[in-house]
C-alpha cells in the first residue's frame, strides 16, 4: 500500500477515490474516520492510499492530469460562441445563448 495524496478535505480525498476507481486501481482513505469526528492535524489527514505499489504512479499521473484539467477549467479564458459571439466561461460546455456546443 502506497499513499499517495493528502488533504485536510474529506471531500476531496473522496473525489479522488472515485476518480481512481473509475480507473480500475484499488484505493483506500486512511484516517477518513477521525477526519469525520475530530480536527484534523497534518499527521491524521485522511489520506488517499494505492493498494498496489505498482499504480502509484498511474494514480498520481491521474490525479495531476485532473488537477491541471480543473486548474485550466478554472483560470482559462473565456470562450466565445461560433454561432453568437457570445462570451462563455471557460467551464461551460454549451453557450448559454444559444446553446451551441463550445469547442
Ligand atoms: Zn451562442
């Protein structure tokens, strides 16, 4: 067992379970518990935990991809509409416009 990412968010750390499992790899949150019930200090974290040495690099890959995607989604510029030159946010997938799909 490897574990490979921490965060003081349950909320994340859950996220990133799932993430991982929709890749296939085997995970385990340690310390989800007292996370739950107590405040958490950096040592009882609940942290994001491989089962299998060998995915760890995998998973880590996974995790900083999504988190460049999420960043980028983020900060990125605005995207203007082909059909209505409307201005969009970066993160939206359709124009809210006129509904045209945002490349
Ligand atoms: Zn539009």
């Amino acid at each position: 067992m490897k574990e490979i990412f921490v965060d003081k968010n349950i909320v994340i750390v859950g996220h990133y379970k799932s993430i991982l499992e929709d890749a296939g790899i085997l995970t385990l949150i340690r310390n989800e518990a007292l996370a739950m019930t107590e405040v958490p200090t950096l040592a009882f974290y609940p942290s994001l935990c491989v089962m299998n040495d060998e995915d760890a690099n995998r998973a880590i890959k996974i995790l900083s991809d999504y988190q460049a995607k999420e960043k980028k989604t983020i900060t990125g510029e605005d995207k203007i509409c082909s059909e209505c030159s409307e201005s969009n946010p970066a993160n939206f997938e359709t124009c809210w416009s006129c509904s045209k799909d945002l490349d």
